[in-house]
C-alpha cells in the first residue's frame, strides 16, 4: 500500500500480526492506525492531531518484543 506519490524501496514479507504504525513526530511514540482510513488521528501519549496523508507507514509487528 503505497499513497500517491510515494514509492517504496521494496516490500518485503511481512508478518501476519503486522499492522500499520506511524510515529508520532511530537513525542515519538509509536502506535498502529488500526483497520480505519482516518485521515486523522490523536497520538495515544500526547494527544496531538497528526494528519495520517503526511506521514510515512510501516507495518511493524504488534508485540512487543
């Protein structure tokens, strides 16, 4: 999943329990976005606004370890 204008550098395998995950750029925490197209969402520590469009994703593993 690649939003407009954005390329990966590849796209390896991933997990089954990857889920999508941005980091927060106000306190770097990192959190899953969960199974919904929000285009905006509250960081779960700081509670900033952080417009999901303008961030880059990773699928990271959602235990952790």
């Amino acid at each position: 999943m690649t939003k407009e204008g954005k390329h990966p550098l590849s796209v390896p395998e991933r997990a089954d329990n990857a889920e999508e995950s941005i980091k927060c750029p106000f306190c770097g925490t990192m959190f899953g976005l969960g199974y919904g197209n929000e285009e905006v969402v509250a960081c779960p520590v700081c509670d900033q606004q952080i417009v999901t469009e303008d961030m880059d994703t990773i699928y990271a593993s959602n235990e952790d370890f």
